[in-house]
C-alpha cells in the first residue's frame, strides 16, 4: 500500500510540474506574425485581398502591447487574453476600434483569429 501511495504521489508531482511548466498563449503569441490570408463574410475582389494582404504584420509583446502595419493598416495599442486564452481583446490607442478576437489556432508557426466572421491568418517571422 506504501508502494501505490508513494507512485501516486510522484506521479501527481510529476503531472503538476508538467503543467506548470507549460507554454501559456501569450508566450505562443508574442512574436511577429505575417497576415498570409483573410477570409471575409461577403467576397472581396482580388485586388481588394491582395492590397490587404501586401506586408500585413501583426505584432504582439509580452508586455501586452502589439502593433499592426501593412494593407490591414497601421494600429497598435494593448492587448488581453481572457482568463481561458481563448479570447484575444484589443485596445487602440492610435484611435481605430477595440475589438474582440477568438483565438482559433495558436502554436509557434501559425496564428488564426476570428471576428465578426471574418478569418485571419498568420506565419510567425523567423
């Protein structure tokens, strides 16, 4: 009976600094990203996507500030994630409107945000 309680432990401990030691999303997310494709609600005509997509990055810190610049256009301010690192809000400081993201992938390579029914997707920059 020792023998069970004492792998159990360990293996509880073992779990617990596994967890611990986990990445969270604003580490995953603070890097740069570059905007490789949009998806929107009603069609836009190539041109229209192609401009959007010219040098379009997005920029996160772990301070909680980020910056967007290219064909999405220039904005920066703060950013949260939700309790759950589900949500990404926004904050402009440079007067655009704040809004609220879905976090629908986020790993090191590729970032995909959702809003309003519109996609958008990222590449980290190496």
């Amino acid at each position: 009976m020792k023998k069970v309680k004492s792998l159990l432990l360990t293996f509880s401990l073992v779990t617990a600094l596994f967890v611990s030691c986990g990445k969270n999303a604003k580490d995953e997310l603070s890097r740069t990203w570059k905007v490789t494709e949009i998806e929107t609600s009603t069609k836009l005509p190539d041109t229209v996507k192609d401009a959007m997509l010219a040098n379009s990055t997005m920029v996160f810190t772990k301070d909680g500030n980020y910056t967007t610049t290219g064909g999405i256009g220039a904005d920066q301010g703060t950013y949260t994630l939700d309790k759950d690192e589900k949500q990404l809000s926004t904050v402009s400081t440079s007067g655009k409107s704040n809004s609220v993201y879905t976090i629908d992938k986020l790993s090191k390579e590729e970032l995909v945000l959702i809003n309003n029914g519109n996609t958008v997707t990222c590449i980290a920059v190496k």
